[in-house]
C-alpha cells in the first residue's frame, strides 16, 4: 500500500515482547498477564495493521451512513453526553497461540506466543443507542460496517470490519462505542479516541480509530473481514490454494472454549525427590451459546486423570477466568495440561484444528518443567551483582530486585541466558559494558547468542520466566 507513515509512533510499554516495530506488534508474557484481574495498560497487547494514529478527542468526529447517503454526524465529546455503559470483556486477537500451531506445520503471520490477550473494562456509548439516533429502518439492514479511513494498512486503503445487526442491537450483547479503557481517557495505541467494543468476538472486529460506520445489506467488504480471519480447512495449505477460497468461509466471529498454562513454580517436597508445584492460567469463553468458563481442570499424567483448578476471577460474561492449582508428588521434569468446560457442558478438546493463518487455536493449555534439585528452572541461576539493565542495576531493577534465588555464579553463558530471558520477558537489555570484570563482560557479549538460543530452549521445554514477573505493581 502507498501511504503508511511511521515517524509519530507512541512510546511503549517496557513490558511487551515486541514481534514487529512496522506495523508496531507487541505482547506481554502469559505469567505476567495472569498476575493481575484487570490487565493494566502497559501489558496489554499491541496489535496493528498500520500506523497507530493519534487524533485529538475535542475535533474527533464520527460518521454515520445507510448507503452514500450520511445519517449521522457525531462528535466525541457529544457522545461523552450520552448515557455511559461500562463492561468488562476479554479483547483477544485470533491469533494468540499461533506459534503453538506453528510448531504442527507453519502458518501465515506473527508468531504469537500466549500473551494477545487482555483482560479490560471498556467505557463508552451503547453502539444501538447511536445506531437509533440515525432514524433508519435498521430492521432492513443485516449488517454494520465499521471503518477506520485515518491510514492505508499492510493490505488494504483502510481498515474495516463488520458485525450483523443483530448483535449490534442487542443491548445484552453490550457492544460499544469506547472511548475509555480501565476509566481512562483511551490510548492512541489501542484505538482513541474512539474503538469499537464487541465482546464476545475475536479483536479484529474491535476496529480502532473508528470514524465511519456504514448501516449496510452486506458484510464489510474490506479485506480484513473477506480475505483474512477465517478458518480455512487443513487441506487448504498455501496462499495459492486459498486465494479462491476466502469467499467460501464464513467470517470469524467467536473464538472457541479455550485455556492457557501461564505459570510454574515448583517446592522441594520435603525428604522427596519429589516436588510440589504451584499452576497458574487463565482460560477464555467461547461462543455465547456455551456461557462464560465453569471449570477449569489440569493434569499431569498426559490426560488420565484431571485436577480441579480453582477459580480466583471472573466477572460477567465477557471476561476472561483466572485459575490456580497446586499439585504434589510431581517429579523434576513433566508436562501439565489444561482444559476448561463452560456453562454449557462443553469441553476444550486435546488437538487445536490446523489451518493457513493460524487463528482460533484452542488445544489443551500445555507446559513443560524441568527443574533442578532445589526446585529451580534448571539454568536460571547466575546473575552478577554488576550487571546492568537499561539503567538499573541487578538489585535495582523492578522485576528483579526479589529474586532471592539468584546466585551470583560469575559464568558468561549463564549470565546472557539469563540476560537473553530478562531481555524477553522485560524488555531490558543488558548492558555488559556496565560489568565490572572485562573478562567476564567481553565473555558475556560473546556468549549473549548462546544465551538467545539457551533460553529459547528454556522456554520450549521450561518454565522460567516466572522469576521475571513481579513488577512494582505486581502482587500476589
Ligand atoms: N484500525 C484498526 N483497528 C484494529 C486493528 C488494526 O490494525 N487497525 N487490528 C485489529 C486486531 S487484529 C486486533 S487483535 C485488535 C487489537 O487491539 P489492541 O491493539 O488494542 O490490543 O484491534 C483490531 N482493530
Ligand atoms: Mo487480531
């Protein structure tokens, strides 16, 4: 597309693992997601398209259309006047999980971890009671169109999406014109000065920077909602077989029953070999049908027998559910597994199905640990007192300073494995020049690939970032 212009880019959260810069793509990890109820904004997730675009909120006016013929014509602020509705829902992209279904057979697009996921209560105007200000005969109408004209995207002039009417005129489905996000003002980032909120339905739906919606007989004819988020058969294996196929497939709308394996800690068991660890996920709902997540259940003998987690948060039925559980008698290396069942006696089956962009991957929630004798992941160990993040040192740094566990091991491989993880989970970059030993810190910058790959290894096979999640407001 011609015009994409990245020279007025927000600044960011420290605490996001950034998958792209243009478009700007970014997301928190899951055991620091999982921390907290209500996702606070610097670890909610960055998804783009595009350019983010910053408008402000007193001019920011938006624009109703049946056809060509404009129905409405409304500012924010006139909007702020309207009555308010608030609702807590979980904005999930379809893409969270990808790599996960990556690892069966590669797909198309960014290799999302676990962490496009967040938790947060939306403020703004009923999307009906805008609607019904047009005066039109929404009854004739089966669809409305969402637009965002302020950039061309990756794939498009603009960015657009569509929801039947249905949904936007049902007052319990609390679709919403949102102008707030956690009761503040809302960000560039995510969508201000004005978002569509459709809870329920994957976040491609969610259009930001929203300025025109079209009451209209068809579907969005833009490509994000023709030509993208589908789930196209396993058969359908390459751009070149789905070219012809988008328009066969039914746009997503919900995404399925799902859970996630967040967090790992682990205790020696005393006079054992064994341990007992401490599980920490979240699991999401699926269509509305099925109600919100009623349990959630994990196991660590490959699915024969299952644990009842217990259930720490849910609010309504928009929101996501947070899950913990401890288990004893566990050896030093295993695999937990997670299901979640809703309302409606549904339940998260073992294999997530295949497809070409990698979307609404919902297999059992998985992690592997493999822990030392003292119940640590095996390799994170070593840190020196000297070593520097950003501008903090070790002790210092937010998401360090308790790590209690850490032994000053003076070994360079260990040392940018450990920074490789920090680097990660955090965002802080080692900075070996800081390193007092110029042994160890010429080691350290030699080994820091080494240290990249150890610690991918640890996060395929281990659990490890647990030790990088306690941030100044974190709590347990
Ligand atoms: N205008 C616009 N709206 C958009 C997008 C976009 O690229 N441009 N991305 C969509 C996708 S795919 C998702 S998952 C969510 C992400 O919202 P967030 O960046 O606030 O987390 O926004 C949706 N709305
Ligand atoms: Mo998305």
């Amino acid at each position: 597309m011609t015009h994409m212009d990245y020279d007025n880019e927000p600044e960011r959260s420290e605490l996001l693992v950034v998958q792209g810069t243009e478009p700007f793509n970014a997301e928190p990890t899951a055991d620091a997601l999982v921390e907290f109820e209500q996702t606070p904004e610097d670890l909610v997730y960055c998804r783009n398209h595009s350019p983010v675009c910053e408008y402000p909120e007193e001019t920011y006016l938006l624009t109703v259309k049946c056809g060509d013929a404009t129905v409405l014509k409304i500012s924010v602020p006139e909007l702020r006047s309207l009555p308010k509705a608030q609702v807590v829902a979980v904005l999930q992209c379809a893409g969270n999980r990808r790599k996960e279904m990556g690892a069966i057979k590669p797909v198309n697009g960014v290799a999302w971890a676990d962490g496009v996921v967040a938790n947060c209560k939306w403020g703004g105007v009923r999307l009906c009671d805008v609607l019904k200000r047009t005066r039109v005969s929404l009854g004739d109408y089966a669809h409305v169109c969402f637009a965002s004209y302020s950039t061309f995207c990756q794939d498009d002039k603009y960015y657009g999406a569509s929801i039947p009417m249905n949904k936007a005129m049902t007052i319990h489905d609390d679709v919403l014109l949102a102008y707030e996000m956690n009761d503040e003002v809302l960000s560039a980032d995510h969508g201000g000065p004005l978002r569509v909120v459709v809870p329920g339905y994957l976040g491609a739906r969610w259009v930001k920077w929203v300025d025109t919606i079209i009451i209209s007989p068809e579907e969005s004819p833009n490509y994000y909602q023709q030509r993208d988020y589908k789930v196209l058969p396993p058969e359908v294996d390459s751009k070149a077989k789905a070219a012809s196929l988008w328009s066969k497939f039914p746009s997503m709308t919900a995404l399925p029953l799902n859970s996630v394996v967040a967090s790992i800690t682990a205790t020696p068991m005393p006079e054992s070999p064994m341990f007992s660890i401490f599980v920490k996920g979240y699991a999401l709902p699926g269509p509305l049908s099925g109600g919100n997540v009623s349990a959630v259940e994990v196991s660590v003998d490959d699915g024969a027998s299952w644990t009842p987690a217990t259930v720490t948060y849910q609010k309504g039925k928009w929101s996501w559910t947070l899950w913990e559980v401890s288990i004893d008698r566990v050896p030093r290396t295993g695999t937990v597994y997670s299901r979640a069942k809703d309302e409606a006696g549904n339940v998260q089956q073992r294999e997530g199905l295949w497809n070409l962009r990698g979307v609404a991957y919902s297999a059992w929630g998985v992690k592997y640990w493999n822990f030392d004798s003292r119940g640590l992941p095996t390799v994170l160990v070593a840190l020196p007192p000297t070593a520097r993040f950003g501008h903090q040192s070790s002790a210092e740094h937010p998401r360090l300073h308790d790590l209690r566990l850490l032994h000053y091991a003076f070994d360079a491989v260990l040392i940018s494995t450990v920074a490789a993880g920090v680097r990660r989970s955090s965002g802080f970059t080692l900075n070996s020049e800081l390193i007092s030993e110029p042994n160890l810190r010429s080691a350290a910058d030699k080994y820091l690939g080494v240290g990249e790959s150890i610690f991918d290894m640890i996060q395929a096979t281990a659990v490890n970032s647990s030790y990088f999640k306690r941030d100044t407001k974190g709590h347990r």
